[in-house]
C-alpha cells in the first residue's frame, strides 16, 4: 500500500541543516514528488543529495485552480502502491501552501499518509514571540489596503482578548513595513505586536513587545523579506 | 548578549531521529536550560548524548503557576550574557506547553530569542489531516463532559464554516475515545473530523474523513495516548 510523505523544504539551501535524518532517508526512497514548483524542487532534491539522478525521478506540479494532473499522478501510484512525496516552494506542505487537497484524497483513497518533522515558519514564529500558544489561529492575508488593515487588526484584536488567543497572519513582503506603521497606530498599548523574519535563514530574527513599547522605540524598517506577524491581547500578556 | 533557545523535545528516545543536526549543535553548547520537568530534560540531555557530565549542567524547573525562580534563572543569565535553552516535556515550548511567559521577558530586556525546528504534534496532525492548513485555529482543550462537547463541538464547526478555518483540539488520552463518539453524533454528514496519535512515534498514524464516511466505517477504538483533533467545513472540504 502506498504513503504519502508530507515533506517540509527549508527556505534555502543554506538551512538544509534545518531537516531532521530521518525526513532524508525517506527522501532518498522516494522516486515520486507532487510539487509547488518543479525547478525549486529539483534544486531541492539536489542540494539533500538524493541518490537518483534527479532527470530519472518524477516531478509533478500542483496547480490549486486545475487539480486533475497531481491527482491523476496520486491516483495512478496508489494503484500501483507507489510511495509518493508532496513539497512546497518552502516550509510545510499544506500549511500557508498548497497540499491539504491531495491530502484529502489519500485519506479517502484509504492509503497512509505521514507528516515529516521541518520547517515551518509559523511555528517558529509563535515559538519565539513569547505569546501565548496555548489558544491560537492563523488567518492567512489580512486586508492590503490600509484603512481596512487597521480595522481588521482591531478586530483580531478584540479577538485575542475575547478568546484568549494569539492572532498571528502574514503579507506580501513589500508591505511588509505598512503593516508595522498600521499595528502601531491602531493596536492599543498593552497589546503584544510581533515580526519575524528570515527564519532558519542567515538573517533570522524575532521581535516581540507591547505597542508602547514598540512606540519608544519603534522597529527598524523590515525590509522585503516575507514576514510572519503575531500579535496577542491576553489574560496571560506581560506588562 | 544572551539568546534564549526554544528547543523541541521528542516524545520519547526512539524519536532522536526527528531532531535536525542544528539543534544537537546548538543543544551541546549549552548548559543552562529552564525546562518543564527536570527528570525528562535529563533523560532526554543524556540521549541526545550532550558532551557535558548532566550532573553538571544547570537545570530549574518552569512552574506555571509560580515562577520566581524560572525568571530568576533567566535574569542571572541574560546579566551575566549566558545562553539558555527552554525545553518542555515534548515537543515545542510555548505551544500547548509552557514557556511563553519566559520569551516574553527575554524580548522585554532586548536579549536575543531564537526557535528551533523539531516535532510539534499539532503542525504535523494538521499537514496530516488533508484539512485547509490556509487559516486554522488552536482551542487547546473543550469541555470534559459529554453534552458540552457537543455543544463545542457544533460551535467550532460553525466558526470553521464561517472563516473557512479548521478547528484543532487536544483532550487527555482516557477521553479520546468519547471525543470520536460525540463528533460522530453532533456534526453534520459532509464535515471532515480527523485525529492523529503518537506522531513520529512507533504507532504513529493520522486518520481523517467526513462524518458520513465516518458513520460507514466507524475508527477503531483509540486506546489511551494523546491525541489531537481536528475539524473542518469549510469552502474548500471534499466531499
């Protein structure tokens, strides 16, 4: 019976250090990928040393408007019991990434199906930022036009404090300064805001504190590299 | 300059293999650690074959409830420009396990915190799942009683309706086995309702399928390891 590996990418090949053995042993016995991106994967699959030739193995792209390619490939291997590895450009599968769609079919295919432990930026970000990870949600984009942006970081707001919980969302790189300038003008004082950036990568960093403080000493300008942000209204925040 | 280190732990010492080179790296240079209980960070410092004799590293212990000593430990440290690690009894600090409260002091004094990549079971039930990993949201634990579990039950499945958002929940191991037969009863025939046990461990295994199917071919009864839930109707479900 064929598994489906769901197997974390770091976010470079300088961070490959970031994969666990056993998630390259299981690589290494994989000759059939349902992928993001075919290129970043095969440099993927260079960079992790796989033993075949990477020509010789099978690399399918996932399209999430046309699903029939990748699921004619997911359905042909469980036919013939074939294992076979879903990637993402970076991170996990499926989380913030395209995957949970073939996932789905797997378990209704009634065949295994195995997350392997790596790199997910969200995770780490939550890990870092001191917030509370006890209750937390994850929402994707939030609105890119300014005005907007402020409402909905209200609201998520009123959210944590209503629930207890850590608010955590990502953006475009490019506006990725326009959402700290947004926090700080609309986040109340005790509020914990929080970035991350670059993590696993060379430039890695996390920073998290309550809006008045952010206002003492604001934060260096961000910069376009993809960020993750957080922020939390909690009975347990820090103030 | 300190930097804090969020160091996961595996649930057990035959799941060495699911912690990256980087962390054994980062965990060998270290010795002081605040971790969740002292007994399991020695076992699990011993496995991971730390080059210092145990006895001889500093190891305080987080108390949720009280935790003079804990920041007492930090502050000495971040005074003294020592690195300190966080370690729960499995998995990621901070996330469904203590440790926040520490990251957020580190961040107040301005010392520099770092995660690291490791198992977390809930990241990995939810890749597992098939469930939309694009906006998900954590609750920790529901109600322990049965009526009231339904009731949660069928609120979350309304939010995960309303913000296309999968639901995930914890309960302790002599509860899974109700959580799966008020799910059945309480959400509606096309919500898919997964859980997922003993993640990167022998018996790991991660099952998910609508309730109807569910009803066609009921899970097996789940034993008493901890578990992890989710839940999910939203636009994108298969049906």
């Amino acid at each position: 019976m064929s598994t489906l590996y769901l197997i974390p990418v770091p976010i470079s090949e300088s961070a490959m250090h970031t994969l666990p053995p056993y998630l390259l042993e299981v690589l290494y016995q994989l000759d059939c990928f349902i992928v993001e991106r075919a290129k970043t994967a095969r440099h993927f699959l260079k960079a992790a040393q796989h033993p075949s030739p990477i020509s010789s193995l099978e690399i399918v792209e996932m399209d999430e408007k046309d699903h029939r390619e990748a699921e004619k490939c997911l359905k042909l291997a469980i036919a013939s019991g074939r294992d076979v590895g879903i990637m993402s450009e970076a991170g996990c599968p499926g989380i913030a990434d395209p995957g949970a769609h073939l996932v789905g079919l797997a378990h209704l295919a009634g065949i295994r199906v195995q997350a392997l432990v790596g790199p997910s930026s969200l995770l780490l970000a939550l890990m870092g930022s001191g917030m509370s990870g006890q209750k937390f949600a994850f929402h994707g984009y939030l609105s890119p036009k300014r005005i907007e942006l402020g409402k909905d970081l209200r609201r998520l707001e009123q959210v944590s404090m209503q629930q207890d919980q850590t608010q955590i969302f990502i953006e475009t790189p490019y506006r990725s300064q326009m959402v700290v300038e947004v926090a700080l003008e609309s986040l109340q004082a005790d509020t914990w805001f929080g970035y991350a950036q670059d993590l696993t990568g060379a430039a890695e960093h996390v920073r998290s504190l309550p809006i008045k403080t952010w206002k003492k000493t604001p934060p260096e300008p961000l910069g376009k590299a993809p960020a993750v942000f957080l922020l939390f209204r909690g009975k347990q925040a820090l103030t």
